[in-house]
C-alpha cells in the first residue's frame, strides 16, 4: 500500500508540500484518493481532507511554511522524502510534534559514520563535470546522523524500509514503549548478505569521498 493510499484510508487530513514534479505526481494521488474516500464515505467514515501545496525555495524555512498552513501541536505522521535535506528540515522543526517521523538517508554510509551535507554544499572542483542528477546522491544524511537527531528529540529508531532506504522513528512515550528500538544495524543485516548490493555501496562511499561531509 502506497503512502499515499494509507493516508487517504485512515481518513487523516493531509498536507502535502512539494517541489519537484515528482512531489507533485504524490499530492495528486493524494487529492485523488481523497476523493474516491469522499464518494464511498458511510456514516461512520469520515473522508480525508488533502492540502496539496507548491513551497518552491521554502523548504529552508519550513516553520514558516507550516505556520501559513496552520499546521501546529501533536500531528500523527511527518514524512520527510527530500532525499536531500531531510535531517536539515527535521532538526529546524519545532512548530509541530510528530507521533511518527519518516525519512530518508544514504545507505552506503552504514550503521556507524554519523555524517551529513547539505544540497547547497559545492563539489570539488573535479566533481564540477558529473551529472546532476548523480551529484544528488552525495547529499543528504547517514542513518546514525539521523539517530542522533531523532535522540535529541527524543525519538527512537524502531523500523526501516527493506528496500528503500527509509527509517522510521517515533517519539518516546509511555504510548510507544509497545514498539522495541531498533538497532542501526539491522537496517543493513539482510542487504549486506547481497554481494551486488554491497558492491554498489562501496562504490558510491568511495564516491562520496570527494564530497564535503560534516560529522555529527
């Protein structure tokens, strides 16, 4: 079940803000399902309300962009699929408290080099000439940088995507305490036994070298 579907099927209200074509291809399955639910809605049911909006630059300023959509307090789900700037975004947020917090990070850093860069981080000079495209998995977070955010936070790793590079957390409470947090290195344990994959990630760590990372 997509994303998209599950949001639409617990009847949550939806606010979506994207930036590129893609992101935007994501709200329309949203607003289109959303209407589906409207049609079927029984009595008991209650159809998703979806806010679908273009933010452009905002993603820097992501307060701002919840405040002007009314966005505030507890909320049952953030997803923060930039690819790029998940941790940047995640770390400035304080205007509303996520229940669950999905996001992104580069695989091929492993459990244990907690490091970050930023997409206005600049290539060297010899990586000037390399695809764009290419260049965008060389931003972004390792997962134990993303760990020690969610910590300080006061959330807690307790799932991740199998064949995605997605992480689930979610906040520490007495109400989540059902839900065993997961060590980092689980995320990779079945991956590492796949000689292929394993291959491709050191080639991109090598890759990843001629980068500026910070370490967290």
């Amino acid at each position: 079940m997509s994303l998209a579907s599950l949001t639409s099927f617990l009847s949550w209200d939806v606010y979506m803000y994207f930036q590129t074509w893609s992101g935007y291809a994501i709200g329309n399955e949203l607003l289109n399902n959303a209407a589906s639910a409207s049609r079927r809605a029984q009595s008991f049911s209650t159809p998703p309300k979806v806010n679908v909006s273009e933010v452009g630059t905002a993603f820097s300023n992501f307060n701002k962009v919840l405040k002007g959509s009314l966005v505030a307090g507890e909320i049952d789900l953030l997803c923060l699929f930039t690819e790029t700037d998940d941790y940047e975004i995640w770390k400035r947020i304080d205007g509303v408290a996520p229940r669950v917090v999905l996001v992104t990070y580069q695989e091929y850093w492993g459990p244990d080099e907690a490091v970050i860069r930023a997409s206005s981080g600049k290539p060297r000079p010899r990586q000037d000439s390399r695809d764009t495209k290419r260049r965008r998995l060389f931003v972004g977070a390792s997962l134990p940088a993303l760990n020690k955010l969610a910590n300080s936070k006061r959330y807690r790793l307790v799932y991740c995507l199998s064949n995605t590079p997605i992480a689930a957390f979610v906040l520490d409470d007495p109400t989540t305490q059902i839900l065993k947090t997961l060590p980092m290195a689980h995320c990779f344990r079945k991956k590492a036994v796949d000689a292929e994959w394993m291959k491709d990630m050191a080639a991109q760590w090598d890759e990843a070298q001629a980068f500026e990372w910070i370490d967290v």
